[in-house]
C-alpha cells in the first residue's frame, strides 16, 4: 500500500475498516497466520494517515463463506456504514476476504463510488469511482469468484468419479461397515445386528406392510438397533415406524452403491432471504447407482418388488387402485370397481352395526342435484365373492395350509433366534457390569453405588429377556391346523381369522372385480378378474330398497308440534309409541328419530320454563313436590276424581294445573266437622265409593291431611245433609 496520493484529507476525517474473515471453522483454527496478517491490517492504515483510534475492527464473520450462502452479519454493517457516508478506506487482505462472488462485490464497489470511499489491499488503494481502479476492482472480484469455482469443481470432480466407481466412502446404515480394501462394504459383525436386520426383510416378505412389521417388533418385546448419526455407537431401543421404514427403503441393504440421491437448491422466502433447501430425487435421477455391488441383504429384485409394494400400499389417489390393507369389514376394499365408469369404489359404514358399503365417487346431475352412479350395500357383494373364491382354492387348501404351518414354524423360530440374541447381549451386559463393580477400589463408594445400581439394572434386564422367550408351535396346535386345512371353509370362519387375513387372502388371487348394478330390476353382476387373466361372472338379486318419496302423516307431524311445546324429544317418543304410530319406515319411534324429524320441519325444541308460575300446568312428579305429597298419592286421587288432570293428548303424561282453590285442600290438621273416610260412610250409611262420587261432584267437601299420625282425605259431613235413600225418594 504505497499509493498515499488517493488518500486526501477527507478520507481521514472518516474512521477506517479492516474486515476479518475466515472462510471455515477449521481454517480459524488452523490458519493463524492468515488470521494474524489480517489483523495487521490495523497498522496499514496508521501508515495511510488515520489514528488508531480511528480504525475500526470488524471481525464478526470468522468460519464463514464469502460465497453468498451464510448471512454474514459483519458485511451487512460494513455495507451499511458505507452507504451512510461513515467510512474513509475499507481495508481486507485481499478481494477474496471481502466477498467471493459478484453480487456483494460489485454492490460494494457501486456504494464505495457514490461515498466517495476507498478500498485497500495488499496490492494497494483503489477508488471505485476512477475507472481503471473500478476495472482492476472488477478483476479482482471476477478472479476471486472464479478461483472458488475451480476449487470447489476441482474437489466435486473428485469425489464424484470416486463415488462413479463405488469406493468413495460415505457413511453406512446399520449392518454394514467399510473393509480394508477400496469399496469394500462387509456385514457388521455383531451378529445380533445382521438377524436384526434379515428379521425386518423377512417379515416384510410375510406381512407385505412396513406398520406390520414395526408392530410385530413391539408385539414381541425385541430391541432395535439404531444410530442417532452417521458416526455414532450402535443403541438397542425400543423399534420405531421411521427406523424400520428406512431400513426397507434404503439399496445398500440390497446391496446397491447409491451417490447423488438428493440436490441442493437455493431459494427466496417470503421475506426476500436467500436461503437453502434439500430435494430427495427419484431414482432414475441418481447420480451414482451400482447395483450387486456388494453382499445385501436381500437381491435387487426384492428390493424393486418391496419399494412397488411400499408406494402401493400408500392411500391411492382418486380413480387409483391399491392401498394397504385396513381393518374394515369391506372385503373388496381396493378391488372393486365400478361397471359404469370404470373408477375404484369406495367403503363406507352405515347403520348401527356398521355394515359395509361401495359407492362411485363419479356423480350424475339428476334433477338438479348430484347422485352416485353406483352405491350398494357391501354383505350380499362379499359374501359371493367369497363363495366363488373359496370354490376356486378348495384344491389348494391343503398345501396352503402346510404354507401356513411353515410360516408360523419360521415366524417362531426367527422370533426365538432374536430372543436368544437379545438374552446373549443382555447376559454380557451383565457380566460386563458385575466386572466394573469389582475392579473398583471399595474407598470410591460414589462409583461403587453407581456401578452396583448399574449391575443391578443389567441383571434385571436379564431377568425380563428370560421371560419373554416366545411359545413354539406345540403338537396339539400343529393338528388344529391340519384339521383346518381339510376345510378352508371353517378357516375363512374361523374367530381368530380377521378381516385383514381375509383381505390378503382375497388379493393373493383376484385383481379385479367389476360391481355393475340394475337397480330398477334389483340385480348386480359381478365380473372376477383371477390374476393371470381368467374372467368369472357371479349374478345376485340385491334387497328391495325402501322407496323413495315416503313422509310421516300430517297428522303425527301435527300432534308433534303441539307435543314439542311442552315435551322433551324422549317423552314425545313415548306418547306417539304408546298411540301404536310408526315412523315413515313402519318403526317405533326413538328419541334420536324425533329430533331428527323435528329439525326436519324446523319445529323448536322444548325449553324447561325457568320458574313455576302460579295457575300453570305441572307434571305429577313436579305437582307433588309442590303439594308436598308422594307422586302415587297423585296417580291415586286423579284416577278418584279427587284432583282435576289434564292431557294434551291420550297417553300423554298427565298434567295438573296448581291453583290457590288446588292449595288450599292440603292441610296439616283437619278443621272442626272434618271426618276420615270410615266414619263419613258410617255416618252417611253408603260406600267409600260413593262418598268419592259426591266429592268429584262437589257435593261434599274434602280436605287433605298432609302430616301426623291421621294424615289422609278428611270429608266435611252436615247433620241435615240427606241420606242417600232419603235423595232417592
């Protein structure tokens, strides 16, 4: 930096600004001499003709790339203070430690022009607003940018044709580890881990679905083995649906060398930051795929079918086929069709006990609202195709039920092999522990509690390992199974058989089945697609539909307003039941029905008063608490006439209106002339029956008693009221 003509005056009055970068963590750390020539820089500038206190030192981006990719925070000030006008000189080592591509370089060179502001380096001081100092500037950026592309294509090229011949050494998944010669892949040698492994792609073979065989992990109490990162230990842990997802999706079990499988890419977000992302590629656009390039753990083949297995088992997309097997009652769930669109059917579930169902997602405009093309029930449709499968396997039963014994014997044993494993590893753990326990000095008593506890977990692990040893397949349970074997039938029915063995059962041979329906003759055709191309045809009369257009009566829709105004929907049930009326469809009437109805003709619901006003009509129950009486007392003087009732309707609750005249015959004791119903017929010379008569009529008067020990109905008798025999002549 001897060029000191382009420094004026105006310059110095302004503070100066070394900036301070290093492009990597590991180059902070390493490289110190570079770090120390940049902050040489300092002195530099008190040569030019600031003061040292006028220097500024900005070295908040160690480790950081100049590429563009990383945010750096002390550029971003640089540049701001620059654009303000603050700044005399900008001083860094050289281009390159100020910005490695164009797009800062060049935005601090246009602000530098305009702010009449220097930049320095090892080679000199230029001013951005002369031509020929922009030029060299220019250059120098240019270079910088270019020199970074070639290092980087230099060491991707590398890479790149060492992974295009399978030995650049990348990190590896779980059963596998790196051999003494190049691209050398082996097996772990813990072979607890190898089974492990087999076990997943095995039972993946068996069950078909990547949940199956995580819950048959869990199901059987057996450990896992996995890795928080590429280069940390192997952990036994409980298996999870990722891990075993990733180990049936990733070639190098298959035995493939695979390079390139994702991409990079560079964004603007919504608040204009430039940031980065990861694209997972398919596979036809890796960059490096060898397959048999080492020992798998199944072929290539396998792993294609497993992959084809694992999309299709994926919930399909509209008018699409597969999907995984669910636990529905729908036995052709993914296999029907529609016979008049061609789309895959859809399950649904209706009624109280949840019967199966297809319908056509495809809709017809009929007068003026969308209908199905196909809906129909699901049990008449399977209970067919089951029949004419089950005719069709009948010669196959028994060697598919010796298949089945096989796989339940390899099911046991693979099932035992990891236990034995796990029972192997949990055995060392313990002896492992018991060893540190021993070894240590018995004055270090906080290692040796630790390392006891420690001991003491292992053997309890131990101890629950033993006794999750699986049950193997007995004598008695292998001649079940050949029993069944004779019968196909009686296996299908079988209560431990469900509706997903069922499902496999069916997709192991049919492909297709076309459900074409005639509804104004009540007939459905069904066309079997057997895999290899044979075509069945079954024909089957379908249930009369209830028809369509029926309604209520008027008048149960009029009796049920004026019952809605006074009752809950389960009370009006009741009434309209006990009046022998039926629903649309001809059945008793439930509460839900009556609601249903009711919101159908927009009739309000029932709403409780919220205070019992005087002279208002009362239920029984409501009567006698304000009475103070038992509700029999009230069903008893209703049915003697002694209490006026009310109903809205015959078998509607009863009803009694309270009034003052109402209160006023319930007493606590009896007035003077007041007599029990004995002495009033004795002294009357009739029956109890009549006495109640003259009551209702309003001949006599009675009262109530309401306490004591002579609570009951008190009748007021008048020495000159006539007899009986005496009124009749």
């Amino acid at each position: 930096m001897s060029d000191f003509t382009k420094v004026k005056p105006s310059h110095i009055r302004r503070p100066a600004l070394v900036y301070i970068r290093q492009s990597s963590p590991s180059q902070v750390e390493h490289n110190r001499e570079s770090t120390a020539r940049q902050y040489a820089l300092v002195e530099k500038a008190c040569e030019l003709g600031w003061a040292k206190e006028q220097v500024i030192l900005i070295d908040e981006d160690p480790g950081l790339s100049g590429s563009g990719s990383a945010k750096r925070s002390g550029f971003a000030r640089m540049t701001a203070e620059v654009a303000l006008g603050h700044v005399g000189i900008v001083l860094g080592l050289e281009a390159s430690r100020l910005a490695r591509n164009n797009a800062d370089w060049y935005r601090l060179l246009d602000l530098c022009g305009m702010t009449d502001t220097l930049i320095g380096d090892s080679d000199g001081v230029y001013h951005p607003a002369l031509f020929n100092d922009r030029l060299v500037l220019g250059l120098k950026g240019t270079m910088s940018e270019a020199e970074l592309h070639i290092l980087r294509a230099r060491l991707d090229g590398g890479i790149r044709n060492k992974a295009a011949r399978g030995e650049l050494r990348r990190g590896l998944p779980v059963g596998f580890v790196w051999g003494e010669q190049d691209g050398e892949v082996c097996f772990h040698p813990d072979e607890s881990v190898v089974s492990a492994m087999r076990t997943v792609f095995s039972k993946f073979t068996e069950f078909g679905s990547v949940r199956k065989v995580w819950l048959w992990f869990r199901s059987e109490g057996l450990s896992f083995p996995m890795r928080a990162t590429i280069k940390s230990e192997i952990r036994w842990a409980s298996p999870t649906y990722i891990g075993v997802h990733n180990v049936l999706t990733n070639p190098v079990y298959a035995g493939a060398y695979a390079y390139g499988k994702c991409r990079h890419e560079r964004y603007v977000d919504e608040q204009g930051t430039l940031r980065r992302r990861t694209r997972h590629l398919p596979m036809d656009e890796w960059s490096v795929l060898l397959p048999e390039h080492h020992p798998g753990f199944i072929d290539w083949a396998t792993f294609q079918a497993n992959q084809a297995r694992i999309d299709t088992n994926v919930h399909p997309q509209p008018h699409q086929a597969g999907g995984a097997v669910r636990e529905g009652a729908a036995l052709l769930q993914g296999l029907a069709t529609c016979g008049k669109c061609g789309r895959r059917l859809h399950t649904h579930y209706t009624g109280r006990t949840a019967s199966p169902g297809y319908h056509c997602s495809g809709k017809d405009i009929v007068q003026g609202r969308g209908v199905y093309c196909l809906t129909v029930g699901g049990i008449q449709i399977d209970h067919a195709v089951v029949d004419a499968f089950l005719r069709a396997v009948t010669p196959a039963a028994v060697e598919a039920m010796q298949l089945a014994m096989q796989r339940l014997e390899a099911d046991q044993d693979s099932a035992l092999a990891q236990w034995r494993l796990a029972v192997e590893r949990a055995r060392y753990e313990a002896e492992r522990a018991e060893r540190q326990y021993r070894a240590v000095e018995p004055e270090n008593r906080l290692v040796a509690r630790g390392l006891e506890s420690e001991w003491e977990k292992r053997l309890r692990d131990l101890a629950r390992r033993v006794q999750r040893r699986p049950c193997a397949l007995t004598h008695e349970d292998k001649n079940r199974l050949r029993a069944l074997g004779t019968d196909l039938r009686r296996a299908w029915t079988a209560p431990t058989t469900t509706d997903r063995d069922r499902k496999e059962l069916l997709r192991a041979l049919l492909e297709e089945v076309i459900v074409t329906v005639d509804r104004p003759q009540q007939h459905a055709h069904l066309t079997l697609r057997w895999r290899g191309g044979t075509l069945s045809e079954v024909d089957l009369s379908l249930p009369r539909a209830q028809p369509r257009g029926v309604r209520t009566d008027e008048d149960t829709i009029s009796l049920l307003r004026r019952l809605a105004v006074l009752y809950s929907d389960d009370v009006i049930a009741g009434i309209l039941n006990r009046q022998g009326r039926k629903t649309a469809t001809g059945e008793r009437f439930t509460a839900n029905q009556v609601g249903g109805l009711r919101r159908y003709r927009n009739i309000p619901r029932f709403q409780p008063p919220a205070e019992q006003s005087p002279d208002e009509l009362a239920s029984i129950r409501q009567a006698a608490k304000i009475l103070g009486i038992n509700t029999s007392t009230i069903h008893r003087w209703l049915n003697d006439g002694f209490i006026a009732g009310e109903q809205v309707t015959p078998g509607a609750p009863w009803q009694i209106r309270i009034t003052d005249e109402l209160r006023a015959r319930f007493v606590e004791e009896a007035p003077p002339g007041y007599l029990p119903m004995l002495e009033t017929t004795m002294k009357l010379g009739v029956s109890r029956q009549t006495v109640l008569q003259r009551v209702k009529r309003g001949e006599l008067e009675a009262l109530l008693v309401t306490r004591g020990r002579r609570k009951g109905l008190r009748i007021k008798v008048i020495d000159n009221h006539p007899y009986l025999f005496d009124s009749l002549s």
